[in-house]
C-alpha cells in the first residue's frame, strides 16, 4: 500500500506574504481580500487573532479591534512562489509530488523511511520534511497515511507530524463528520436525509447500495470514506523555471527602493536555486508597470551563477540602462537553471579556478565593462592584423601535474593601435619605389587625443603589400613598412592603396 | 596548551602579534627572534625554495626577479613605447598559461593581437582578456579578477596618454592589497611609474635598439632588439641591478648564436655590433 505524506501550510495567504516579508513576523497582520469597504479578512497572525480578529470581517471591523492592525492585500505573486517553494521542499525527499494548490503538497514516501533507521521512521521522516520547510522560510505541517484525505486530515492535527499506520485510515477518518468529505450538495443532501453525520456512519454502508443509489460520485466519495484514494497522486512535471516576485504595496519609481524589495526576491530565488543544485544562467524580469503597463526583460549571464550580488548588479545596471518609464506596481524575477560549472581537483597540478568565483568574475565584468570587451581572444583568418574575436571564456581543466613553464619564444610583439592612428608620411625616391623619410601627425583636435606618431624616419623596410577581400564591395589592398623613427621607436605603418591615405596601426613593443 | 596557541596564531592573525609576544616573553632572551608566526614561517620556506614565484620563462625577468613574479605582490614594469614592455607581459602570460594557469590580461590600451600572442606561446583557452576603456574600469576589473581567483592578472596601461591619468594612489593600494589576500601574481604595465608605494618591486625597461639584417643591395628586415631592464625598486634587496632582454621578430631567421627559442642575454660585443647595421642606413633612405 502506497504511503503519503502531505506537507500542509496553513492560513496559507499569510504564511505567503510573512514568507516574502519576513519582518512582519511579529506583527498584528491580517491578509485581506477585496477592495474598500468590500475589503474582508482571510487570515491573520496569532497577535490578530488574540486581539479577536477572525476570518470574515471586514478591515474597518478588525481595524476596530486592533488599532495597531497592519493590513496586506493578498498577492498572487506572493502566494505562487510560496506554493513552489513548497513542492521543491517536497521535491528534495521524493521524485512523485502532486501540487493540490492552497499550501498543499502531497508526495509519495513508500520506502523512503527506510533512510530514518530509528523507532519510528515515518515520523522522523515527517520531521525532516518539517525542517526543510522551516529552513525555507515554510512553517508546514505534516501528516503521512496511505490515502489522500488522511494525511491531509493527519497534517491539520495538532502536535505534528502525525503518522497514520498503514491500514487504519477507515478508523481515523471514522470520527469526522461528514462535510470533510466536501461532498457534491445533492449527494450531501440525500445523505442528509439518511441520518449519515460522520465519516465512520458512512463507510460502513455497503459500497455496492451507495454506487447503486449514489451514482458514481457516491461510489467515489464512499471510498474516500473508506481510507481509498479515488484518485491515485498525480505527479507533477517541474517547471522549467524559478519564478519569485510580489505585488508591491505602493507604486515605485525610483531605482533604489526597487531594488531593496528585488534583493529579498533574489535571495529567496537564490536560496531555491541552491536547494535543488542549480544556478541562474539567464535572469528574467517581469514588470507590472502603473496602471496596466507591462515590460519584460532579460539578462544573459556568461555562466551559471547564483550570487545575489551578481544578480543585483546586473538589474541595477539594466534598469539604469532602460528605465521602465513607469511606476513599477509589482515585479517576478525569472530565472532559468542551468548545472553550475563543477571542477576536479587536482593533488599536484595547479589548482583550478573556482566556477563559483569564476561565473560571478565573469557576471560583474560584464556588467562593468560590456560583453564585447570581455573574453577569451581568438585570431581571425585573414590578413587585417587589427581583427579578432572573442569568445567566451571556459579554460580547461589544468594539468594533473605540475609542470615547467615551456622556455619563452622571446618574441618583439607588436602592440596594435586600435583605431589606426592616421598619419602623414613625406615620401622619396622614384614613382613605384618611394621610401618614407618622414612621419608628421596631422594638425586636428582628434589626432592630438591619439598616440602620437611623428619623426624622421631612420629605417624603413618594406613595402610589405596585403589584398584582401577582392571580390567583395569593400576590398582591402595596403603597403606595409616598418619604420624606425629618429628616438621615438619601432613602428607599423601602412597605405592604403585606395585613397593614397597613411596609417600607424601598431608598435613594436 | 599548544594546539589552541598554535590556532589562534594561524587563524588569527589580528591577534598572533599579541600571542607571539606572550611565548617570545617566556623564552631565554637568545631565542626570542627564532620564534615566528606560522604564516610567516611558511612564506619565509615558500620564498627561500621559490615556490611562491611565478616563473616568467624571461631568463632576464626570472634573474630579476629571483625566480619569477613573487605572488601577493604588484610587480610594475615601467616602459615607454617600443621598450619591449609588452613583449615581456605576453612572455609572462605565455609562460603561465603553459604551466596549465589561468591567467588574465586587463588590456586598457586595447593592444594585443591574438594571432602576436598566440605566436609568443600564450595559451589563448587559458587567458582572460579585458579590455576597458578608462583606468578607472581597469582598477577595478583587475580587483575583480584577483578577488576572483586568478592566480596572474596583468594590467597594460597602454601607451601614453594614458586614459585615466595615473589613477588614485588608494586604488593602487587597494590591488596590491587584493594580490596578497589571495596570494596572486599582479604585473602592471605602465609607460611611466603609476603605483606609487604599492608595487613592491619595480622593474625599468630602456628603449629598445632595433637590430635590422640586409643592406647592400638586399632588402631591409627587422631582425629584432634589446633594451636594458633595470631594477628600481625591490623590497629586501638593493636596487640598480639590470639585465638585457633581447627580442626577435617572428619572420626573422634565429641567429646562430641563440639556438634556443628563448629570450637570451646578449654577450657584449654582439650589443656592440646592432648600431653599426643602423647607422649605415639613414643614408639609403635619404637617398631613396
């Protein structure tokens, strides 16, 4: 017989908003539901409650109670997260969970127990399943059965976690009246008439008179009383994504307390992430904007990571980019899982780079200096030597064994002066066979803000020609020098065929 | 007794200088100086056997340097254009990356050529590339790198101008500070002395003397050069000392006197001979 466990949040809308605003813990809140006047209390906190505020009164009644009361409306956004918080919870101890909505969670725990080697395992599992969901902000309650209804009957009890033993759910569900059955209102109306008031009275009538006078419902119904789920768990498939955000109380419209609010989204987002072995490889974010507005945006990350900091930078950066251009009225931050980078590490080679550290390296460059100008180089084919690439940067692992550094080349390396720096060289010799002898910088504002390059010309060598794309619109055809300039150093010069025009485009150095 | 004393010195370090004082004070008085914290203990070992460098492969750099970039240090090479500066920071960045290293190269005058230093022995899987476009962004991409944990970060300043300025002194402090809290080699290259009190050690490059092959009838080609790299400033030891760096360009033919492809010290009277080769030449190119 299957076991089950349900993980039950209770006065659920509460529990979502105190799990997103965590200091109003302690607090007199009520969550309510409605509008105005209409505006009708759902739930509140135990210093609501002492002070007599209960379920169904309205917020100008409670207000009357509780002077100190602090009202929140309920938020959908809030009470989502929450609810997929909670089934990663239940997740984390078995693969067959069925999301029943409302801070309801059913899992499948056949054989798990067996990881509790005490004397009662299924209640230590109960109580590993409750710490998890303290430890994600989720005060749930536990009940384990083999059907539905009685673990979720077991969960509402007090002094959690309650176990039912397998085989006796008929007898605990026995004493209940009839209506936790929550049956149709004809069916609960001719039951009515039969004098059935529990749920014992009417699992001892005979299954076959209730189908035949009941129907289908009536059959169903009868084995639910019976401690038979009508319906087996149906496990859910996992989103493909980490949603948390909230409805804010008040429109915002600067950055600063956006991101107040937004970093409390993150960590708990970060905290989920962590909880199920992923990191963000791409940070969603969707805005509510004022009065009916909506903008969503998305932020690329050159490697998984699950660094808040990171993350908060990098909204912060894109909305300073891009304002929203309205007051934001809620906000969800989406981000998509990836596997973090993992590295092996090594005994006696050079150790490797944290991918951690390395991700959110990575991340915060991109923030401060913009992906083009971030990455691993790669040369280009062709002849331009000012060309390159960059791709993103994933070194391999490093060798198992340290080793000698390879002995150095000893090269004259040429640093390229990207743009060219443009130049004007005075020429001798016969037409087809000039040499520069001079190289002046042209008198502008733009060329005074360059490298300057200028002197008489020692040595030249060249001309050295390159022809590229030839076939294509913009074909690229230039002479090559190497110049020495009388105590001012080793240059790379070129003319352009085409225009007759000098440039510097790199330095010996 | 031992064990938490020996502790409280390793994890501790705001409070081993009180604690050695303690065990120093209960010593005989000719064996209080032997008597050293265990983090400076295990510097002093790594230091003496040269584990804590980072070999440079730049014979003339590592006789320098003794042995290599010390880690945890900002070692600033000052050059001006064509003094072989940046020639010796791929150098570096070739021998790092050749032991299996990540290294990263913060490039704020935008200058390197992948294909230059693929040809100098980098390995471009292992090397990080940034490049900024004021020194301030450069600072503090470094700083990034560091925290990150790559064990060689080197800052190229560019030619001069540089865009920036010289930056804040505290900003300097800040990174050497940030090389020696993750023990990470940091090399910055600037046209002139921009670190101030935070490099440990500074090394001074001349301009190069450009060695050109032909003449009489054939073409000119640039073979290469050496300038003269002297120490200015290395804490713990005298300055003045200097070495030669001697280049080739990579179309050049190896001379027979360097059969090894590695930077070598020139023997005095080749030094001697490069000058004659270029002073023959001005003639030619006024001639056309």
């Amino acid at each position: 017989m299957a076991r089950i466990a349900c993980l039950l949040l209770p006065l659920f809308p509460l529990a979502a908003r105190l799990r997103s605003e965590p200091e109003l813990m302690h607090e007199a809140l009520v969550v309510v539901e409605g509008n105005g006047n209409a505006a009708r209390v759902v739930a509140a906190t135990r210093l609501a409650r002492n002070a007599s505020v209960r379920p169904g009164l309205t917020l100008t009644q409670a207000r009357a109670l509780c002077p100190k009361l602090v009202a929140r409306p309920r938020d959908g956004e809030c009470e989502r997260a929450a609810q997929e918080a909670l089934l990663e919870v239940a997740e984390a101890f078995s693969p067959r969970v069925e999301d029943a909505g409302e801070g309801t969670a059913y899992l499948d725990v056949d054989g798990i127990e067996r990881h509790y080697p005490g004397s009662s395992p299924e209640r230590d599992l109960g109580r590993a399943l409750m710490s998890a969901a303290d430890a994600a902000s989720l005060p749930a309650r536990v009940g384990i059965a083999s059907s539905k209804l009685a673990s979720r009957v077991a969960a509402g009890l007090p002094e959690p976690p309650v176990v039912v033993p397998a085989g006796e759910e008929a007898a605990f569900l026995a004493p209940l009246p009839l209506q936790r059955l929550a049956p149709e209102v004809d069916v609960a109306e001719t039951l009515e008439r039969w004098g059935v008031k529990s749920v014992g009275d009417f699992a001892r009538l005979p299954p076959s008179r209730v189908a035949s006078r009941l129907g289908k419902l009536g059959r169903e119904l009868h084995a639910t009383a019976r401690g038979v789920d009508a319906r087996p768990l149906m496990p859910r498939e996992p989103p493909p994504v980490f949603q948390e955000g909230m409805t804010l109380e008040w429109p915002l419209v600067s950055l600063e307390p956006f991101l107040f609010v937004g970093r409390a989204a993150l960590d708990r987002l970060c905290l989920r992430l962590e909880s199920r072995g992923f990191a963000c490889i791409r940070l969603g974010l969707d805005l509510r904007l004022e009065p009916d507005g909506h903008q969503s945006r998305s932020i690329d990350l050159p490697a998984p990571t699950r660094d808040v900091k990171t993350l908060l930078t990098l909204v912060r950066l894109d909305l300073e980019a891009s304002p929203p251009g309205a007051p934001v009225a809620g906000f969800s931050f989406l981000a998509y899982p990836d596997r973090p980078r993992e590295a092996q590490l090594t005994m006696y080679g050079p150790a490797a780079l944290s991918p951690d550290k390395l991700a959110t390296t990575l991340a915060r460059l991109f923030a401060l200096l913009g992906p083009e100008r971030v990455g691993s180089p790669r040369p280009v084919n062709g002849h331009r030597p000012e060309r390159f690439a960059l791709v993103d940067f994933t070194p391999p692992p490093p060798p198992e064994v340290r080793r000698e550094p390879r002995a150095g080349r000893g090269l004259l390396a040429v640093r390229v002066l990207r743009p060219p720096v443009e130049i004007e060289v005075m020429t001798a010799g016969s037409e087809g066979a000039e040499m520069p002898v001079e190289i002046r910088s042209p008198a502008s504002e733009e060329a005074a803000k360059r490298t300057s390059v200028e002197g008489q010309v020692k040595v030249a060598s060249g001309p050295w020609g390159i022809e590229e794309d030839w076939w294509a619109d913009d074909p690229t055809g230039r002479d090559y020098w190497d110049v020495e300039l009388a105590g001012r150093g080793l240059y790379r010069i070129y003319r352009e065929r085409a225009t007759g025009a000098w440039y510097a485009d790199g330095i010996y150095d | 007794m031992a064990e938490p004393l020996k502790r409280r010195i390793l994890e501790e370090p705001e409070e081993a200088s009180a604690a050695l004082r303690l065990v120093r004070s209960s010593l005989p008085e000719a064996l209080r100086s032997h008597v050293q914290s265990a983090r400076v203990l295990d510097r002093e070992i790594k230091d003496a056997a040269g584990e804590g460098a980072f070999p440079t492969a730049v014979p003339a750099l590592d006789r320098l340097l003794d042995g290599g970039l010390p880690r945890g240090q900002l070692v600033e090479l000052v050059g001006s254009r064509t003094s072989g500066r940046f020639s010796a920071l791929l150098a570096v960045l070739a021998a790092a990356t050749s032991i299996g290293e990540a290294a990263a190269l913060v490039d704020l005058g935008d200058g390197l050529d992948p294909d230059a230093a693929l040809g100098a022995g980098v390995d471009l899987q292992r090397l990080l590339w940034a490049r900024p476009a004021r020194l301030k962004d450069a600072l503090a991409a470094a700083e990034m790198l560091l925290a990150g944990g790559f064990p060689l970060v080197v800052l190229d300043l560019g030619n001069p101008p540089v865009r920036g300025g010289r930056g804040v002194e505290a900003a300097w402090l800040r990174l050497a500070r940030a090389a020696r809290a993750h023990d990470s080699a940091l090399l910055v290259g600037s046209p002139y002395r921009v670190s101030g009190t935070a490099a440990g050690v500074v090394l001074k490059a001349g301009r190069v003397h450009a060695a050109w092959r032909g003449g009489a009838g054939s073409p000119w080609l640039l073979a290469g050069g050496s300038s003269r790299i002297e120490l200015e400033k290395h804490r713990g030891r005298l300055h003045g000392q200097s070495e030669t760096l001697t280049l080739a360009t990579a179309i050049a033919p190896r001379p027979a006197a360097a059969p090894a492809p590695r930077p070598q010290l020139l023997p005095r009277d080749a030094r001697e001979e490069r000058p004659a080769a270029v002073a023959a030449f001005p003639r030619r190119a006024a001639a056309g």
